[in-house]
C-alpha cells in the first residue's frame, strides 16, 4: 500500500506575501501545499497587541488568500493556539512536512515558536526555518555582519510559483473576527495593508514622494506623505526587504548618471532611505542575539535606576497626550489615532517619558508599541533603551520637547491639527509655549493654561539635569563600564 503524499504546510506569520517567498516556493516544489495562518488569541492578549494590529492583518490574509487561490490552493486560516492547530490538521490529513520563516519577536512569539519546534521534534514532523530581513540566527561574527547583509540583499529574489498542488478535504475556514481573539471592534483609520499595496506606496515613493525625504524625514506634518511609509509593510512582510532593497537600488541606478538639483537631492533621499533599511535589520538583530532585552536593561545595573519611580499620573498624561507641553501632545494624539508618526518624533515621545516623567522604561515599553501599526518588537525594545539611557554605549540624547517643536513645526501647523485647543491662537510663539501668554490674552484667546489645556506636569530643565546626573553617575561606576564593554563587543555598530 503506497504511502500517503507528505503535505507541505507553509506557516505564514510576518510574511503575508507571495513574493520573494522561500518557504512557499520551496514546499511547492516538494509536493501540495497547504498555506497557513493562526490568529492566537495568546498572542493577540499582550500589551503590545491592539486591535488596529488584527484590523490590518485580517485586511491583508483577505488578499493573500485570494492570491494564493489564483495558484490553486487558498491560504487555510484557523484562530487557535500552536501547535495545537497543527496537531490537528496532522491528525486529519496525515503526515506533514512545516516551513516557516524564522521571527524575531516578542517574548510570546519567541516561546510560541520554541514550542512549535518542540512539538515537530517529538512527533517527527520535519520543520525547516528560513532565515529573512537579514537577520542571523545563531552564533555569528559581529564584525562582518554588515557585509553579510548585503550578501543577502544581493542574492536572486524568489518569484511565487505559478501553481499550487491544492490539498482537498479541508475547508479555508472564516476569517477571524476582533472577538474571536478577545479584541474590542476597531475604528482606527490606520493605512491600508497588502502586497499589492506595499508595491503600489514602494512605487509612489521611489518615483513621485521621496525626493524631499531627506529634507522631510524628522517633521512630523510633511513626514505624513513624503516618508515612505514603508514600515507597516515591512513589519508584516507584505513586501520583504529584499525586494525593497532590490527596488531602491533599480532606482538609484536609474539616477546615476542624471544631473541638476532634482537628481541631485534624489540620490541624497534615496541614500538616507538605503540607510534606513539596513537599520531594520540592525536592530533587530540586537534582538536576535539578546531576547532578554525586551524585559531588562542591557547594563543590569540600569535596571533600578527608575525601579521604584513609577507615577500613574505621569504616565497617563503622557500616554493620553495631556503633558502640557504641545509637540508632546501632539504626536501622541497623531499616534493614538493613526498609528504612525515619524522616527524622530517617536523619540522624542520615548524620551520624554524615560527622563522628563523618569518612567521605567520596561513598564512603559509595550503599551508604547502596541500604539504602533508598524511595530516590531526587534526595533522597537533596543530604541527605548536608547532613547532610555540604558544601552551604556550610546550618547543620552534627551530631546527638548520645546525645541523640537520649534524646529520641526516652526509654524505650528502639526500642533494645531492635533491640539484643537490651541488652534485658535494666532501667535505661534504662544502655541509652542502657551504658558507664556499673559493671562489677559489666554482670556482673550479662549485658552486658560490649567482650564482649556493642561499646566506643565514636568519642569523639563529641571527634569534634564536631574536624569544627566543620575545616568552620568551609573555610568562612572568601573562594574557599569566593563559592562558597557560586553554590550559593545556584541551589539556595536561594526563596518
């Protein structure tokens, strides 16, 4: 009696694509293929996990499903926990081989995937991880990583197979619902997510929006259109990275013979844009190598620096927008609503909690992300450490919330769309710095500091010093500084 067919079973998780898709393409020359994703409400329950997240992940199955119905096999969806759901599908279908690509997560990602790989081991059931975002797993040398990036970006990308050898018996199933994962219905207006989209915001970018990037990039009102906006694509991998790398350099070389001011500052946007792109995977390598430092300092002693600091009352007035100081609320409100604000802005959010509140950054840390449409956990925990002072190797660079705002919204544009309560102020030196407005004029202007908008919770200059001193301190200390020592031979920037 013959043996039954092996079914290949390709696990999707930040890879919602076709394109440049090893695992896929791979099983579909081994055999049929069954294309899976799980919605786990395990996953969905941490703080970092909100409902706008479900809305664009379920916008994007929507459309992979139907691409993968066009090559004859529709992706199968299920809402449950691995490898429980694998078990089953094993049990119903009969043996299968997993291909997956490899994740650098979250803690419950990251145990996720160390129980999925228990699971194969013990039941014999071959799992094959490709690596991606080139990232690497494992031990490596440090001091070529670099140049191993772009040995990875150069490498030949992998175009979807025409067909799928389709697997009968088992239904696609309905598409999870917020309430399926526990999640409250969300109304966030947040981008659209999908491979055809990622190609089409790709494209409008290289070609129409980014030749002000360079110039545009760190103000949080041109940032809107003229930033990629690259980054929720990248996050859930409706476009991979290497695709995206491989069409910035298609450009670049279409600009490299091209003269006058145009050209000239497209190569400078494109360049900080190439940049950008090889930081991804930067920092989520500092991840890979060092999952710990989600819940810990990378210096130990950095630990209790704010252990024993946490006011509620701070907290919420940062998370909720209503600090009193402008930019701050500003952004956060831009970023509650939209899901996105550019990276400097995100620092200084960071920033602002970490030095001006002086919050623990690990209790702040995920809410934050979960705020993030584009969040990656990779990027996301070696930031706040370093807008956090707790690297031990990077410059503290406590950002001037004031300053910022001048410099980056000098006409008050920004902070009037996301302040209302201080748009109907004429002087913008007073819509950076309301509380400078003799109190006759904010009487006038309908904008009593204390009644329409919230006093000052921080004196920053004072904030300032009192968070340089601290940190300057820690880091006199001889055990600190051999410390920093290690992080920097493991972490540092090398060539």
């Amino acid at each position: 009696m013959a043996m039954p067919s092996r079914i290949h079973v390709v696990w999707f998780k930040r890879d919602l694509r076709v394109d440049d898709h090893r695992p896929l393409a791979t099983a579909a020359e081994r055999g049929p293929v069954l294309p899976l994703y799980v919605a786990e409400p395990s996953i969905a329950a941490g703080d970092d996990y909100r409902p706008r997240h479900w809305t664009l992940i379920r916008e994007a199955l929507i459309e992979l499903r139907a691409r993968l119905a066009e090559r004859g096999q529709p992706l199968v969806v299920r809402c449950g926990e691995m490898p429980d759901v694998l078990a089953t599908i094993r049990d119903r279908l009969g043996p299968i081989r997993l291909w997956a690509h490899e994740e650098t997560g979250n803690q419950r990602t990251f145990a996720r995937d160390r129980r999925v790989r228990a699971w194969a081991e013990e039941q014999g059931v071959p799992f094959t991880e490709v690596p991606h975002r080139g990232v690497i797993r494992g031990p490596h040398d440090r001091d070529h990583w670099a140049e191993r990036w772009e040995t990875y970006m150069n490498q030949p990308l992998v175009y979807p197979p025409d067909t799928l050898r389709s697997v009968e018996g088992i239904d696609p199933g309905p598409m999870p619902s917020h309430a399926d994962l526990g999640l409250p219905p969300s109304t966030t207006a947040v981008q659209q997510l999908g491979e055809a989209e990622a190609h089409r915001t790709l494209d409008s970018f290289l070609y129409d929006r980014g030749q002000t990037y360079r110039r545009a990039m760190s103000r949080p009102a041109p940032a809107q259109t003229e930033c990629s906006r690259m980054s929720v694509h990248l996050a859930f991998g409706t476009i991979s990275l290497r695709r995206t790398v491989y069409e910035l350099r298609q450009r670049q070389e279409e600009l490299r013979g091209s003269s006058g001011e145009a050209a000239a500052a497209w190569r400078k946007s494109l360049s900080s844009f190439d940049s950008r792109l090889h930081w991804h995977s930067h920092f989520t390598q500092k991840l890979e190598d060092a999952p710990r430092i989600e819940n810990e300092s990378y210096i130990p002693a950095f630990d209790d620096l704010r252990a024993d600091t946490w006011d509620p009352a701070l907290y919420d007035a940062w998370l909720y927008g209503r600090t009193g100081f402008p930019m701050v609320d500003a952004c956060m409100r831009c970023l509650r609503t939209t899901g996105w604000l550019n990276f400097r802005m995100r620092a200084m959010l960071c920033s602002f909690a970490a030095y001006d509140c002086w919050l623990d950054w690990r209790r702040f840390a995920p809410t934050y992300g979960g705020l993030m449409a584009d969040y990656v956990p990779g990027i996301h925990y070696p930031q706040v450490q370093m807008q956090s002072g707790t690297t031990g190797i990077n410059r503290v660079r406590i950002y001037n919330p004031i300053k910022q705002g001048k410099e980056q919204d000098p006409d008050g544009t920004f902070i009037r769309r996301w302040v209302p309560e201080l748009s109907s102020l004429e002087t913008t030196a007073y819509v950076h710095e309301p509380w400078r407005m003799p109190p006759i004029e904010q009487q006038a202007s309908g904008v009593v500091v204390g009644q329409d908008y919230p006093e000052r919770i921080v004196d920053h200059n004072e904030a300032y010093h009192r968070a340089q001193d601290a940190i300057h301190e820690l880091r006199e200390r001889p055990d600190v500084q051999r410390q920093a020592d290690a992080v920097l031979e493991q972490h540092g920037s090398r060539a």
